[in-house]
C-alpha cells in the first residue's frame, strides 16, 4: 500500500541541490526510513513573498585625518558631517594589506581622536572608523551612522632592535665561533653587523673585530683554555643598534690532573661532609670543570660506587651509620677528557646520642606529696655506653617540664608533690655521643585529700533592697579531686541557716529586709569530703525605688489648661526628691519636673484626648509609672485660617478661597471676610469674590471662623491687586522703507507695550498677524512689487489687547533693472580699443534707460573712473597707456516715478593693451579675460580705419597745443 508524503522546499535549496548535484556528477536519491529509494514528484507552489525590508538607511562618510605619527604611535581623529542623538565611534586597526576587512577594534566611545600606541615601527596600517546611534546598538543596520574609508598610515622607521644573546657555535683549543639572531629591523633593512670584543683582556675597552651581513663569525689564533667576551650591535640607514648583553666564551683545554686527596670538612652520626681541593687554573678558570666523588662502605662489599658528579669541591653524604669508617677518592674532568682518581680517604662518622629509654612506670603504691618511678636502657646506645639518665615531670603533656632527678641509676623517688595531682614523667639517657631524646611521658598520680577553704567571699554585683548577690573563688588547694559542691550559709539575727547548696560558685540570697546586716561564710566538697570554712563576710542590703504613684487626678479650667495634683507614694527607705509629669500627645513629652504635688498644663488644644503619668525619684532611682489618666478639654473657638489665598483678580474684584481650620469641637458657623479699609463681609462658603474695587489697587485682606464657642483668631494678612485696564489704540504705524520685494514698518512704544502688528495685501480681505513682541519695528520681506499693502496696530499689556488703529496703505516700489551682459573688448592697440555690451534680455520692457561705463587701471590702487554715460552700447577706448591692464564694467539706470533704479554691475571685463610697436615687430596676441569667469578671448591685432583717424587726430591736437604755447611765449 503506497502513501503519499507532501514536503515542501524553496526554489533556492531545490536549485542549491541540484546544482551540488551537478557539480558532483552525482544524482539525487530520496529514501525512506528503510533507506528504500522513493519516487518523487515535485509541483511549483506559490508563496507569497515576505515584504521587502525597509532599505536601509544611506550611510554617511565619516572624514579621517591623521596626525602626529611617530615610530611608535599615531594620533588618529575624525568627524561627522550630520548626527542626531548620541554617536558612538569604532575604531578598526589592521596591517594586512592584502585583506583590509580584517580589522580589529581597538576603541569604541564618544570620542573624536584616539592615539594608536605600541605600534611597530616602519610598518603600514590600515583604519576604519564607524559610527553608531547609541539608541538603536540593538540594530546594527539601523544604528550605522556612516563609515570612513579605509585609510593607509605608515609609522616612521627607526634603528634595528637590541640583538638577542650570542650563542657558542662551535670552539677548538685557539678559535671560537660565536653566531647570533637577526633583530627587528624596525623598517629599514639590515645593512651590516657590528661584533666587538675585549682580545682577552677582563680590564680593556671592547674593539671592533667583525663588521658585515653575515649573522656568525670565527675568530682565530685564539689562547688555549682562555676565556673572551663579545657584544654585536646591528645597523640600517638610521644608525646602530643598542648593543646585546656581553657573553663569555673560552677556547678548549687538555685534561686536568688528578686532584688532591679529600678531606673531612664535617661529620655527624649519619653524615659525612667531603672536600677536595679545585685544580682550575688562570688558562681554564672559564671552563666548568665536572667532579666525580666515590665511597666505598666495607660493609656491603660493592667496592667504590660514585655518590657525586658536578662542579662543586664539596659533598656531603647522608644516610650512613654511626661511628663507621667509609673509603672516598675524586676524579675531575672538563670538555677535553678526565684525569686519574685521587689518593683514598678514610673517613669515620661521628658517634651517635643514645635511644630513648623505655617509659618510666610508677614502682609501688603512690603518695599523697611523692611518688617512686623506673625505667629500662635505651635499645640503641650510639657506640658508646650510657653514662647518665635525666628525669622531669610535668602536670601538662607537652610543654612545662622541670628536671626532677640526673643519675646513673634507673629508679628515682619524685617529692614535694601536690595532693591528688596528675604528673606526666619522662626520661633521657646520655653518653659521649650525646643527650638522646626523651622517652614517652607516662601519666602518674598522687593521693588526693579534702580540698581547702574557698577564697575572697564577696558581693557580686550592687546590693539590692531585698537581695544580695553572694560570689566566691574556688579554694586555692582543690586536694588533687575537683570540687563537686558548695555549701553557703548566712546568720543574720540567730545562728547560720543553709541559704545554698550546689556546684556554682554564686547564689542570688533572695527575701530580705532592706538595710539589714548580714553574715555569710561558705565551705567546698570534693571525692574525699568538704573542707573547712571560709573567713566570715558581712554586708548589708540598700534601699530601693519609691513605689508605684497613684494616676494623678485633674480639673480642666479652661479649652487649653489642665490643673493636676498627686500623692507622694511608698518611699522604700529613701524620701522622695521629685516627680516627673509626662503628657501624651501624638509623641511623649515632660510637661513637669519637680517635688511639688500639682502643676498646670497650659498651651493645649480643645476637644483633644490627652494622656498623663506619673514617676517618683529618690537617691536610689525611679519608680515606675503610674498607670495612664485620660483627659479631654472642652471645645473652644475656632483656630486661625492658615490658607488664605487669591483665586483669581479682575479689573473690579478679588477672589480668594481657603481651607477649614480647626473647629476645635464645634462645628464651624460662617467666616468673616475683612477688607481692611474698605467693608467686612459674611459668607457660609471657603470662597468669596470681594466686589466693587478699583483697578491696579492692592488691598489687604484677613478671614477669621465664627463657630457656637466664639469667634476664632484673624488669618494672615493677604495682600492682593486687581488687574489692570487695557491699553488705548496706538497711532497707525509708519514707514521707514520701501523697496520693491519690502517694507519697514516702525511705531511709538514709549511705555514699552507689547504690540501686534497684522497686514492685508489688496487682493485679501482678511488682515493677518505679521509681527507680535516688544520690538516697535518689523520688516515684512517677500512682497509683489509695486503693490499697496494695508497695516494695522494693538498694544497689549496685563489687561488685555487695545482696540486696533486705523489702517493705513504702503506700496513696494518698482524692482531695479537686469544688469547688462555681454561685456567684450575687441581692436585692442598699444592707446585704444573698442568696449561693446548687449541689454539683458528680461530688460526688453523697461522703459528709456542709460548705461554707465566704468574703467580701473589694473595694480596701481585706483578705483573705477566712469567714461560713459548714455543710451548706446558701445564705445571707443583712446589714450590708454601701452602695454597695460585695464578692468571693465557697466551697469543701467532707469528713472520710473521720478526715482531712479540702478542695476547690479555687469561681470568684470579684464584686457591689456599692446607695448609700442617696433620696426618689422610681430604682432602679438591679447587675451581679454573675464575674471568672473576665469575665461580668456584670444584677440587678433586688426588694422582698423577707425583707429588711424584717432591717431591722425591726436597727433593735430597736439601740434595745435605745441603752437599755442609758443604763440604765448612770443606775446609776453
């Protein structure tokens, strides 16, 4: 039975699949859970896509400039041209250069600059920098502000890095290799090492033995077994290097000889201490020389078995048995082999201290002040027999121990012990060799007896009326057996009577009379049974507090005093010296202190519950308080209004309004409302509008509350002011300027007013505000030219806005004519040339108009000369100057309405003219330059008619003025 199984699969992995497939050169296979292949069919399903995500947001460029940059650092900054909300930087620092995208972070803040330290010198790095909305770091897409592009830095070079330790890389008996690693060259390549060395001589300055490229040198013809030092330093095109650390090295020698015999240094029982005399000398005191120590022990029969190999000249070997002969010799070798053994030492250990003995064990019946202790011999006595035994004895385990017996015999007798006392006992044995070690401490006890007399019987704390607190140290001599009970007496009138019985060493003696003696003594017991009697104690016990006061009793005399009165309570053996009275209210507060009986309250609210008690002193202290006494006071008027305040002002009236005070137990009837000067009025309200006042006048105002009692205490006085009229109507506002695109406004405001001024223009009927402040001028800008326009003004001040003023009509004036354009220079001589300009095409409406020509003399400082005043748009330049540059301009004027309007002036014009023209010269080519427009015209000497007339005519004008002025001469 088939199945059928539906799957569904984007258009993207079925392509993705079929296209690995491809690639593969395999076919796809869809098995079952049995891994049997299954027929597939596959039909197209459309989706509904997803809406595109919004596109993000069009980063900006962030701008990056580096700055100071050394060989190893460089100060990096940045700026954002646009950024709204907190902006965060991110610095990215790589030196890949194949791979810019592998950036890292190295800063990431609010900052604009950031210095780079701990950079390699001579080496380049690239730099990003991103900016993020700090809001939205949640979003990377949306939090990007904008990002730099990747900028190069390169870091200045520097002379190579200190080189490493030399090293030894090879030696004979007279040469010596010595190699070394190339350092860092810091961005400019290696060019040579220097190798430096002392010849041999510990005292002499280091000279140059190897300049060059190669990393190792050989140095030949060296001393055998002789020691040198070197340094290398290497060098690029900025300088040397600092110098490596100084390194030793030394030429092989031949074998040593044999060394001197060993010899004792030190012994103990279990350690020999060898020695033997260095063969270095002055050619080898460089080489490490290695020594290999032997020992034979005759005990084990192995012979000579090595113990040591190394540079030291001594050993010391462990482990060995006491007081026993050992066999040593020593052979020393270096790099070039090793020399015959030495002589052979016989050596012996040092004799050993004797074992403990045995513990000591208690020998009979044991004594109430000595006991009588032995012991065995130690098992091992170090070679030498025991000469002396020491015995002490302690009542702790470890520590304490003081020298009881110091003999040759086994067996001691310990006196002037304590009673029933543990002693721990220890023993030591000694000989030649030494004090051995105690042996274990054995615990032993005397006898104990009945213990003695308890000490120093005493009050323990302050007597009390009625108690005595009785306390005592334990006896001094406890008989050797703790103490397990106390019996304590006391006699007062008769004879002793047990008062207390038990382990502790106080008892409380309760029910007795206050200022009585009393007596008492008190006796320990232990294993053995009690001892005797301490020595007698008599004490008494002191008076007390007063007793507990009766509640006071009390007569209410007015709303806000209390009159109070009490009696004096149970003294307890000492007078009464005063009483403390404290009332109850919210808090607890003394409202009396003092001996007498009674005393008045005063000060207090009515209708209020209040609570009092009483407290008696005398010298021993306080009594307790007396139970609690309710008292309410009679009600009374009303207390004084606290929140009067104004609830708003007009130009004839005041409102104000309050909160009720304390009725103080009867309910409020009505408020009096006192304007001072003026009426009071009644009202049942909290509010109240005060009528009939005149405008910008300040009134005092007070309530006071009238309730069945009477009335209540005057409020604070409010002072309060009526508002004030509106102003009148200004004076319509004047002109100041018109133009053809505005008009300036202005108006009188001696009393510093704010004022509305609104406009209407002729094709609205409806006036709008254009200006609103303090300020008595405004420009209103943007207007159609020549056209009237209709203002109007209000004053406002606290009390309002005026009546509006009369409105009043303006115009624009007629907008300026278009400058002219076209301005060019043609026919340019060494004296003349020929100017021409066209109107502006948006000119071709205007009226009559007239044109003025303008001309300065280029790099002489003056300023622009008019030649031309008329209709036409043309006209001949003469007598210029050869050979110099001139500048251009012109401009149009029109008169409408008996005013008259200029342009702007036309684009700058530069030319020059031409030097005087030499015999069979070539002429040569101007350029006119528009030095608005950075253009130049390339112009053609032209052999111009008009400009031989001009030249004809200059030269008969002045022949005629040569004439004149001879003509003069003659006559005078």
């Amino acid at each position: 039975m088939s199945s059928e199984h539906r799957v569904e699969i984007s258009e993207a992995t079925l392509r993705e699949l079929v296209a690995a497939a491809s690639e593969a050169g395999t076919s796809i296979v869809i098995r079952d859970q049995l891994g049997r292949p299954i027929s597939v069919r596959c039909r197209a399903v459309k989706r509904e896509d997803p809406p595109p995500p919004s596109p993000p947001r069009e980063p900006q460029i962030i701008n990056v400039e580096v700055g100071d940059t050394t060989s190893r650092s460089a100060s990096i900054s940045w700026s954002l041209d646009e950024a709204k909300g907190k902006v965060v930087y991110e610095l990215f620092v790589g030196n890949e250069k194949k791979d810019t995208t592998k950036l890292k972070s190295v800063y990431k803040g609010n900052g604009l600059a950031y210095k780079l330290d701990q950079l390699t010198p001579g080496k380049e790095y690239f730099i990003r920098v991103r900016a993020y909305d700090e809001s939205k770091e949640d979003s990377p897409t949306e939090s990007l502000y904008g990002e730099s592009k990747v900028v190069t830095v390169k870091t200045l070079s520097e002379v190579p890095d200190k080189p490493s330790q030399l090293r030894l890389a090879s030696r004979t008996k007279n040469s010596i290799t010595v190699k070394w690693n190339a350092p860092y060259h810091n961005g400019s390549d290696i060019s040579a090492y220097h190798l430096y060395w002392d010849q041999g001589r510990e005292d002499e300055e280091f000279v140059l033995t190897y300049s060059g490229s190669q990393k190792q040198h050989k140095l030949i013809k060296l001393a055998q077994g002789h020691a040198y030092r070197f340094k290398v330093c290497a060098e690029n095109a900025l300088g040397k290097s600092e110098m490596s650390e100084i390194e030793r090295f030394a030429t092989q020698t031949g074998p040593p000889a044999a060394p001197s015999e060993p010899h004792l240094i030190s012994s103990t029982p279990r350690s020999l201490t060898i020695g033997w005399n260095s063969t270095q000398s002055s050619s080898s005191d460089v080489e490490s020389l290695q020594y290999t120590l032997e020992m034979e022990d005759s005990a084990t029969g192995y012979g000579f078995r090595s113990v040591y190999h190394g540079s030291d000249d001594q050993f010391t070997s462990t482990d060995l048995t006491s007081y026993t002969e050992y066999s040593f010799r020593v052979s020393v070798s270096n790099s070039s082999g090793t020399s015959k053994f030495s002589s052979v030492a016989h050596i012996r250990t040092s004799p050993d201290k004797p074992g403990p003995p045995s513990a000591p064990q208690l020998v009979g019946s044991s004594q109430s002040t000595s006991l009588t202790v032995s012991w065995g011999p130690p098992k091992a006595d170090g070679g030498l027999p025991v000469s002396n035994y020491l015995v002490e004895i302690s009542r702790q385990k470890d520590t304490g121990f003081t020298d009881v017996y110091n003999g040759s015999f086994n067996q001691c007798t310990i006196k002037d012990l304590a009673p029933g006392t543990r002693y721990w006992c220890r023993v030591s044995a000694s000989s030649a060799g030494g004090v051995g070690p105690f042996s274990t401490a054995s615990s032993i006890s005397t006898r104990p007896v009945v213990p003695g007399s308890p000490q120093n019987l005493r009050l323990n704390k302050t007597a009390k009326a009625d108690s005595l607190p009785i306390a005592w140290e334990s006896p001094d001599a406890t008989g050797g057996s703790p103490i397990t009970d106390y019996l304590l007496q006391m006699k007062s009138d008769k004879d002793f009577v047990d008062v207390y019985s038990g382990p502790v060493s106080s008892f409380f003696v309760r029910n007795l009379s206050p200022g009585k003696s009393y007596a008492f003594r008190v006796k320990a017991k232990n294993a053995v049974g009690f001892g005797s009697w301490s020595n007698e104690f008599v004490t008494e016990t002191s008076a007390s507090v007063p007793g507990k006061p009766l509640p006071p009793t009390y007569q209410c005399k007015s709303p806000h005093r209390i009159h109070l009165e009490w009696k004096a309570p149970c003294d307890n053996g000492s007078p009464v010296t005063s009483y403390r009275l404290a009332l109850i209210h919210e808090v607890e507060e003394c409202v009396y202190s003092g001996p007498d009986l009674a005393c008045d309250v005063k000060q207090l609210k009515p209708a209020t519950y209040y609570y009092f008690r009483l407290q008696a002193s005398n010298t021993v202290g306080q009594s307790p308080w007396s139970d609690l006494v309710t008292i309410v006071t009679p009600p009374g008027p009303p207390s004084a209004v606290q929140s009067l305040q104004t609830r708003h002002s007009t130009v004839d009236s005041i409102g104000i309004e309050w909160k009720d005070p304390l009725n103080n137990g009867s309910p409020i009837l009505r408020y009096d409302v006192d304007v001072i000067g003026v009426d009071v009025f009644q009202t049942e309200e909290k509010c109240f509008s005060v009528p009939n006042l005149h405008p910008e006048t300040t009134y005092k105002i007070r309530i006071r509350a009238i309730n069945e009692i009477g009335a209540g205490g005057y409020s604070k006085i409010l002072q309060a002011t009526t508002g004030t009229a509106p102003p009148s109507a200004p004076h319509p506002p004047d002109l100041v300027k018109a133009t053809y695109n505005s008009l300036k406004i202005k108006w009188e405001n001696p009393e510093k007013l704010e004022h509305i001024l609104q406009m209407k223009s002729a094709g609205n009927n409806k006036f709008q505000t254009v200006h609103s402040g303090l300020v008595a001028s405004h420009r209103v800008n943007r207007l159609q030219v020549n056209s009237p326009y209709s203002f109007r003004l209000a004053s406002v001040n606290s009390g309002g806005q005026s009546e509006w003023s009369e409105a009043i009509t303006y115009r624009t004036t007629q907008s300026p004519p278009p400058a002219p354009i076209g301005l060019t220079c043609a026919n340019v001589t060494s004296e003349t040339a020929h100017i021409a300009w066209k109107p502006s095409p948006q000119a071709a409406d205007l009226p009559h108009y007239v044109y003025e020509l303008q001309m300065q003399k280029i790099g002489f400082g003056s300023d622009f000369d008019q030649l031309f005043r008329g209709d036409a748009t043309e006209f001949w330049l003469s007598t210029l100057q050869s050979d110099t540059a001139y500048r251009l301009r012109v401009r149009v004027s029109v008169e409408i309405d008996s005013s008259v309007l200029y342009s702007p002036f036309s684009t700058l014009l530069s030319f020059q003219t031409k030097p005087v023209e030499k015999k069979d010269s070539v002429p040569v080519k101007k350029r006119a330059v528009d030095t608005e427009n950075h253009s130049t015209q390339e112009q053609a000497p032209i052999d111009d008619p008009m400009s031989n007339f001009n030249k004809i005519a200059i030269a008969v004008m002045v022949a005629v003025i040569v004439i004149a002025i001879l003509l003069g001469y003659l006559m005078t």
